[in-house]
C-alpha cells in the first residue's frame, strides 16, 4: 500500500521516526487481519484541524455558522475539553490529519487509530453502501462544490447565495436516510378515478339522480366536481406520500429556483449522505479504532519502551470515562464506552463474531444488542435528569432506559421527523412535524427562523403543523416582513455531543 507522510512544519527526525514505525504498524495489521482502503496521512497545523472539525471537511462551502462554531470549539479547546489528535475520512484512499503538535508516541498510536477507522469503513454495510452512493472521493468532491460557490458569490451576491445556504444548512440533516441519493422525481403517470369516480358513474342510471342534478345550481356543482377530478386525475398528489427528504424536495420542486441554488441543496445533501454512517455509528466506530490501536501498540514489540508508555498515556487520556481530575461524567464519552463493549464482545464471543456485528450494526443495534446489564453496571452507567432550577439528579439505572437515553439523540440523524406533506395548487407547502414519532416538542422560536429561510427559497407560503415542549398542537407560518435574524448556531450535523474527553 502506498502512504504518504507529508509534512508542514515540525522536526524532519521525528517525521522519520514516525514514518519507520507506521509502516510497521501497518504490516502488523494486516498480519492481524485489518482490511482497508489506502490511507493518505497528513501532518497539519493546528488551526488547520480546527477548521477541519468545524466545517466537517479540509474544503467546504463558506458560511457565516461555520465562523461561530470555530468559536465555539476555540472555547473547548482553551477550557481543555477538547483536544483534537487526527480527522479521518473514510474513502479510496482514507485520508488522515494528524495535529503536527503531537509527539511521535501520540502519532504513532494515531497511525494505528486510523487503521482501525479504514478497517471498520471497508467492512461495515452502512459506511459501504453510502460510500458507494456519495462517492469514494469526498474531498475533491467538496472542494469541487466549493469552487462552483464562489463562482455563484461573484455572480449573484453574497446575500443572495448566503439565503440559499442558509436554508440548506438549517435542513442539513432532513435526508431521507432510506432512500437513494440519486433519486429521479416523483412519477408523472395520470392517477385512476379510484373508487369515488367509479360510485358517481354507478349513480347517473339513478332515478333519483337524475332527478338531484335537475335541481337549480345543481349542475353547475355537476360540472365543478368533475372539473375537479379531471384536474385530479391530471395532477397526481405532490408528494404522493409523506417525504423527510427536505432537502431532495426543495432542490426538485422549488418553484422558482434557479440551478446553482439547486445545486446548493443538492450539494449539502450529498454531504450529508457520507457523513451520516459516521454520525450513525459513532461509538461502533470510535470503539473498533480504540480497541486496534490498543491492541496493535500492545503487540508491536518494535516500538521502544518509552514510545510504547507515553502511547499508551495517550490511549488512557482517550477512553476514560470522564475529564480531567473528575470521578464522575454527566455525558458518555463514546471512546469509552465503545471500547468498553468491544473488549467485552470480543473477550465472550471471539473476534470473528465481532467482525460479523462490525458488519451488519450500527449504533442503535449494537447499543441495544450487547450492552448489557453486566456492563452497564461495571461503567456505573446511569439516567439523569436536570431541573429548570439546575438541580440534577439520578433517575434511573434501568438498562433499557439507559440505552434509549444513549440512543434518543440519535434518532433519525439528531433531527425532528418533520416531512413535507402537500404541494398545493398555488405553490404553498405544508409541512408536518410528526412529534409523537421522534417524542419531542420544538423550539418555536427556532422552527419559526428555519421556517422563515424555508420560505425565502421557495417563495411561497409555508405552514408547520409541530407541538410546543410540552406536546400542545401548534401550527406555524411563515412570515414575508423581512430578512429573520439567524438562529444560534448548533453542532455540525457530523460532530456529536461534545463528550468528557473529545480526540
């Protein structure tokens, strides 16, 4: 396999170092039976990796959002809740960014972290089948889309494409996870009379029928109602049934959109597709690269004792359960936990089944498969809740509701299931947030301002039809007095809850 250490700064004699041992580490994983992808590694400064992990990739489209959350992660970093060791991107070849402050120990077990990511993306179905459909060659692909941005900014104003991007990214995650990401329109075949058609022409023979129409302005009403089912027949129901796809919709039916404003929505989707099995099977992932790399430093006998503890450091720094001198977390670190269940798999049911459930699961099974009791209680895993008043407290040890307080943020993509629902005759939307499906209410305030980006795109009306916090049915429209404020930023759809310990 061909690899690459490319370097931006740092000492040449610790790049060689590294070098020398990566290569052996590599040999010693596919003696161990690592399968994977080529893998480019790239030493960088870092606020370079820190741009990277907040705009999700090396080249991405510009955006206001993205400035704040750099913000935002500055402030973790300088709080010490957050220290960023590599990013990695699952592709043919897996590319790799390793902060080019760290020591060779914490690049060699970086190296080794890697491997374990390339092996989990080329065996896990979830990572292939996206993969195949968002393509193996994701940043070329986004800086291509970035290129094709600016040319629009140049053109068309900097207002007038951050209104397109901000409705795409405000609809970031609302992907239609089950369907293709090439998918053609929605079929133009005339739909049949149906059944209501059939029962009015079983009744013009009626005596009494024929009597009714007879009747004064019953024949006007004869012919609106047939005019109305022929219209019918003509026009099938858009969408035929209730579509998540928001950001598929958009880019097809937007009234008046122009193609690089389509392009916009389109190329956000695509993004969102290859980011989504890393979101899906984050602690899977993070937990299959965390046991390889401890296991691979473990057995690579070449490496000198020093190098060896000062790795292994990093690795403790890594999977504990908890940040800095505390004892307890009030959120899971996904590099614990997930190394914590594969040790367990592994250590009861051997490696070959563990690659059969690296296969086939992604987080919501393996959460609910295999942990269990045992563990749970071994990492002193619990539900908690806080109050409006900032008291928190215990409420739970129960295992099933442990692992639905695990999964609950990941339900379909972190997002609302919210769906577009009807295509009316004039252009206006309506949407539905189905709350009672993903079991929370919105922030109004927030739906309101993604609703009113909404409406600046398609250019009509758009309606809401969600519930408060506390369940209350509540309908939304939008509204044409001007530009909204824009939203607080949230977390990149790709990076979950900023966990004790964050690589």
């Amino acid at each position: 396999m061909t690899r690459h250490v490319a370097q931006r700064h740092g000492d040449p004699a610790n790049l060689a170092g590294l070098d020398a041992y990566a290569a052996r580490i590599e040999a010693l994983a596919r003696e161990l039976g690592l399968e994977f992808a080529p893998v480019e590694f790239e030493l960088v400064p870092d606020s370079f990796m820190a741009e990277i992990a907040i705009y999700g990739l090396p080249v991405r489209m510009r955006h206001w959002s993205f400035g704040v959350r750099y913000i935002h992660q500055l402030v973790h970093q300088k709080m010490g809740n957050s220290h960023m060791f590599e990013v990695m991107f699952p592709g043919d070849p897996c590319h790799a960014y390793m902060a080019e402050h760290n020591s060779v120990a914490e690049n060699t077990l970086v190296t080794a972290h890697v491997l374990g990511h390339a092996d989990f993306a080329s065996r896990n179905a979830l990572f292939r089948r996206f993969g195949a459909m968002a393509g193996q060659h994701i940043l070329e692909q986004s800086a291509a889309r970035a290129q094709r941005l600016e040319a629009a900014l140049q053109r068309h104003g900097q207002e007038q494409v951050e209104a397109v991007l901000d409705a795409a990214l405000a609809l970031e995650q609302h992907v239609d996870i089950h369907a293709e990401l090439h998918r053609p329109p929605y079929a133009a075949a005339s739909a049949p009379a149906g059944a209501a058609g059939k029962q009015d022409d079983a009744r013009v023979d009626d005596p009494f029928a024929r009597r009714y129409r007879r009747l004064p302005g019953e024949a006007a009403a004869l012919a609106a109602h047939e005019a109305a089912r022929t219209r019918l027949a003509q026009r099938p129901l858009v969408p035929p049934q209730a579509e998540y796809d928001l950001l598929w919709f958009i880019a097809q039916y937007g009234p008046e959109l122009a193609d690089w404003e389509r392009d916009i929505f389109l190329a956000v989707r695509e993004e969102s597709f290859y980011f989504y099995p890393v979101y899906a099977c984050q602690i899977m992932n993070e937990g299959w690269a965390s046991y390889w790399h401890a296991r691979l430093l473990r057995e690579a006998h070449f490496l000198p004792p020093a190098l060896y503890l000062s790795a292994i450091k990093s690795h403790s720094d890594v999977v504990r359960p908890y940040a800095g001198e505390h004892q307890q977390a009030l959120a899971v670190n996904p590099y614990h936990l997930g190394f914590c269940m594969w040790e367990h798999i592994i250590e009861r049911e051997g490696l070959a089944r563990a690659r059969q459930i690296c296969r086939d699961d992604d987080d919501c099974s393996f959460i609910r498969n295999y942990l269990d009791g045992e563990l749970a209680d071994r990492l002193g895993l619990f539900v908690h809740e806080s109050r409006l008043d900032g008291e928190t407290r215990l409420s739970s040890r129960d295992l099933p509701a442990i692992r639905e307080a695990i999964l609950a943020p990941k339900y379909n993509y972190g997002a609302p299931c919210v769906a577009v629902t009807l295509l009316n005759d004039d252009g206006s939307l309506v949407l539905r947030h189905d709350h009672q499906r993903d079991g929370r209410g919105l922030d109004l305030e927030r739906a309101e301002q993604v609703l009113a980006y909404i409406a600046r795109v398609w250019r009509r009306p758009v309606t809401l039809h969600t519930a408060d916090f506390r369940g209350t049915p509540r309908v939304l429209r939008s509204k044409s007095d001007g530009i909204p404020e824009p939203p607080a930023p949230t977390a990149p759809s790709t990076t979950p809850t900023v966990p004790p310990v964050q690589r």
